[in-house]
C-alpha cells in the first residue's frame, strides 16, 4: 500500500473529500464548444439583454410532484441578478497562493507572537541511512519488482538518498518560530514503511505553523506551478489554507440560521456580543491583507452555535430519531461564505469543501470554496480552498436566454437528474427538493481543448437550495452531494446550474 509522507497526510486530510458522483447519463450534457458559445453570445439574435430577461418581480413559486408523487420540486425564492448593466465573459485559470498572499494572511493572523514553524523535513542522517540500507536490500533481492519498479530506478533512489545525506543534520534543530515564509517541498510516495517509491514525485510549496499542542495554527499547501502537473499527491488541488484556533468552542452547522445580520435569535442576544459588521469587517481585513481588497464578497452568512439544535444527546433508533436533552447553547459565532467577484458580479457560491470536477480523462479542478467562522474572540477558523484567477474579457456583453426559458429547462432536466437517484437510492423512499435562492451570477466551465487548467467564467442561472431524501425506513438524508449526505441540513448547496446563454446544463461535478 502506496502512502505519501506524513507531513502531506496532516495538511490535506482536513480537506479530504469524496468526489461528486456524476449525473444520470440522460442529464450528461456534452462536451461543449466554448468557441462557439462565445460566439452565440455576441449576437443579439440569439438572446436578450441583462434588462430584458422578463424576470419576475416578487417571489417565484413552482411546485411539481412526479415519479407518483416520490419526487417534490418546491421553488420558492426571490430571483437575483447582479447590479451591473451587462455581464462579460472572461477566461478564467487554476492558480496558487503566492508567497506575498500568504505573508500578508499570516502577519494578519498573527500580528504579534508568532507560531513554530512545522514545515521543514525532520529527517536526520540516521533516519536516511536506515532508508538507504533498506533500499540497497531491495536491490540485492529484487524485492522492489513487487512495486513494478525497474533497476534504474532503485539506484536513483538510492543515489538520491545519499545525495540527501551529506547534507542533512545529524540531530533535528530545535524549533523555531515561522515568518510565514513557504518551503519548497519534493514530496516522494512512500510505501509501508516510509521507504521512496521511484516515479511519484509532487512539488509544492508548504506553510504549517502552529503553537504548542496546535491549539492555534495554519497550514497552507499550494502548488509549485499554475500548471499543477507535479501536483498528483494533492489530486491537482491549486492550494489549500486553513486557520484554526482550537481554544474556541467546537461549533457545529446543526441548526445554522441564515441572517443577514440585521438581527439576533432571542438565545443569542447578549452572547454573541461581536455584531455582523465587525465580524465582516475582520474578514474583509483578511483578504486586504493578501493585497485582495474588493476582491470579494459575502455570498451567505449564518449563526451558528456550540449546540446547534440542543439534541446533542439524541439518537438514531429504528430509522427514526429520538430528541435527546435540549440544552441551551452557551456560544455563538458568525460563518460567512465568501464569493470571488468578477466585474461586480459574484461568481457561483459554493459550500462545500471538495466537490472534485474532473474524470478519468481531465485533472480534478475544484470550484473555489471559502468560509469564515468569527465569534467573540475573533476569527475562529479558515477554509480556502481552490483559488481561481480571473483573465481577460473574451465577449463584453453576452446576450442571454430569458428567464421563462430558464425555467422551461429547470422543470425538464431536473428531473432527469434526479429520478435515475431516486429509483437507484431510494426506491421505496422519496426526494424532495426545495430551492430556495435563484441567482444569474457568473460560474466557471472548462475550456474542451485546453489543458484542463483553463476555463471561461460565463453567467449562469444557480439554484441554491437542499434535498431531503427520505428513506423507507422514515430515516432522512440531507443535501446528498460529493458522494455523501448529512443528517441535517448544510449551508444551501448548488443543486442544478444552467448556462444563461445556451440554456444548457452545467454539470458540477464535470465543470461543463
């Protein structure tokens, strides 16, 4: 059994996530022509503008039932669109966090003692001896064709091994605090017991800095190149960062409500004392000091709390579940969704950390996910995953299919999306799916003849919301996404995203 280095393991088991399981083949779009996508949408035959897209005024409300009442399609929302007077399409890339992105974060985090710097190898001479002898046995006893290696091979492992060793000290340096400054870090596939495995190379640069027993720290891990071609340990995964302070309370999303921070639940007035425009503000102060300022926006925020519904005590019991003790929560905090923005526009929100686009066929891109949680104390944590670089303006004003359209495709294929899951997951159960937020706002796809690192930012009409499937047993699932489902509902997840100017279906876990 194949396993990379501790060290990898520590940074992206916190963000290990199941891939999104395509849809039914009847819901597949293909492939597209972006050239010619762009095209359709320079030319003012083939749609409308922004300001005559005939979208409702007030609320929008659709209610259907189908395969015998087991599938409920329940919209009722507000249909959103950007302020702006014409939305552009742009191209868009994988990208990384610089080295002046992170110092900027990590000064701001840490603005006065700073963490120990957990980021270089601990190998001492000792530990690659112990390798290079091990590895010369293999080469005595031809053990390492168990691994499909070849003889050439072996001896550059081992040359590299002993390469290694004249450099490395012969006991490990004492600790020493981090400037927040990335180390460039090789990382080779190790087998069982840690020995190099010849041709799994991975480059990347490394942050991991924390204090004592890591109650407060950050991590960041991101590729060596915007190509993310050495990148195979992180799945193509363009970086990761995480802030945590674990002296804060374990808050749960069980329960989360969304607000606009206009007001507070009676059970949290008078404990969560921080308001929604200091919190905000911390966060806004996060991206300025990346040298990000405006770059981004709120997409949702929540109040979430220590005990989420207070049945922490509950239980699951013959599929149902049986409330425990309604304790009442002691500690609150803020959880804001950041969106990147493009022109004014906000591009497509994503809560859930993973969601890996790609196939046998392409690298993984995942759409770029960012959530902040504040509570009295300050920032309490921070998950940025997946950054984008938004390009150059490839069409300025794209003409768009109206909103009646839309919807006409939205009734159609999110059936055909969702019936095949029904039958095959559920079927004695039912799926009801409620949308409950509609946006025109921007949303990436791939680029079909690119290397799989490039795409166009086009707009795109994003139903936000959650499933509830419910099994026979009476037992429910929630927001099944990425392969898996929760017990209670999560932020509001991207349930069905269709392209503003040819109306077809943008499949999410593919990215097209």
């Amino acid at each position: 059994m194949k396993r990379f280095t501790a060290i990898l393991l520590s940074i992206f088991t916190l963000f290990a996530l199941t891939a999104c399981q395509p849809t039914p083949e009847a819901a597949v779009v293909v492939q597209k022509d972006t050239d010619r996508m762009v095209e359709q949408a320079a030319n003012m035959e083939n749609g409308q503008t922004l300001s005559d897209l005939s979208i409702p005024e007030g609320r929008y409300v659709l209610d259907n039932e189908t395969a015998g009442g087991r599938l409920k399609i329940h919209v009722d929302t507000k249909v959103r669109k950007p302020d702006v007077g014409s939305i552009p399409i742009r191209k868009a890339a994988i990208t990384v966090f610089t080295q002046e992105q992170v110092t900027g974060i990590f000064n701001y985090l840490f603005p006065d003692e700073k963490p120990i710097n957990q980021s270089y190898i601990r190998e001492t001479r000792a530990d690659i001896e112990k390798q290079i002898l091990i590895l010369r046995q293999r080469l005595e006893d031809k053990s390492y064709l168990n691994n499909g290696q070849t003889e050439d091979e072996m001896l550059a492992l081992i040359a590299a091994a002993e390469e290694r060793y004249k450099t490395a000290p012969e006991t490990l340096p004492a600790p020493a605090a981090s400037d927040g400054t990335m180390t460039l870090y090789e990382g080779q596939a190790t087998d069982e017991n840690g020995i190099s495995i010849a041709g799994e190379t991975s480059r990347f640069y490394l942050l991991s800095a924390s204090f004592d027993g890591y109650m407060r720290g950050i991590s960041v891990s991101t590729a060596f190149s915007a190509s993310l071609r050495d990148l195979e340990s992180a799945n193509h995964n363009s970086g990761v960062l995480s802030y945590w302070d674990n002296s804060t309370p374990a808050y749960t999303t069980k329960g989360m409500l969304r607000t606009d921070g206009s007001s507070l639940p009676e059970a949290a007035q008078g404990k969560l004392t921080i308001s929604y425009d200091e919190a905000k503000a911390l966060c806004d102060g996060f991206f300025a000091a990346a040298g990000m300022d405006g770059d981004f926006g709120v997409g949702a925020a929540f109040i979430v709390d220590d005990k989420g519904t207070g049945l922490v005590n509950g239980r699951w019991e013959n599929g149902k579940y049986i409330e425990g003790l309604k304790n009442p929560a002691q500690n609150y905090a803020w959880q804001f969704y950041y969106a990147r923005m493009a022109d004014n526009i906000p591009i497509m929100l994503n809560t859930i950390a993973g969601g890996s686009t790609g196939s046998e066929f392409q690298i993984s891109w995942n759409y770029e996910y960012i959530c902040f949680t504040v509570d009295n104390n300050g920032i309490a944590s921070v998950h940025w995953m997946s950054p984008i670089a938004v390009g150059d303006v490839v069409q300025e004003n794209a003409v768009l299919k109206s909103f009646p359209e839309i919807m006409g495709v939205f009734e159609k294929m999110v059936r055909v999306q969702y019936e095949p899951m029904l039958n095959t997951r559920y079927p004695d159960g039912n799926i009801e799916i409620n949308v409950d937020d509609i946006e025109l706002c921007l949303m990436r796809v791939r680029e079909p003849n690119g290397d799989g690192t490039t795409g166009l930012l086009v707009p795109a009409w994003v139903f936000y919301g959650h499933n509830i499937a419910t099994h026979s047993t009476g037992e429910q699932s929630f927001d099944f996404s990425g392969g898996i489902a929760y017990r209670w509902p999560q932020a509001p997840i991207v349930l069905f995203a269709i392209n503003a100017i040819d109306g077809s279906v943008i499949n999410f876990t593919w990215g097209y």
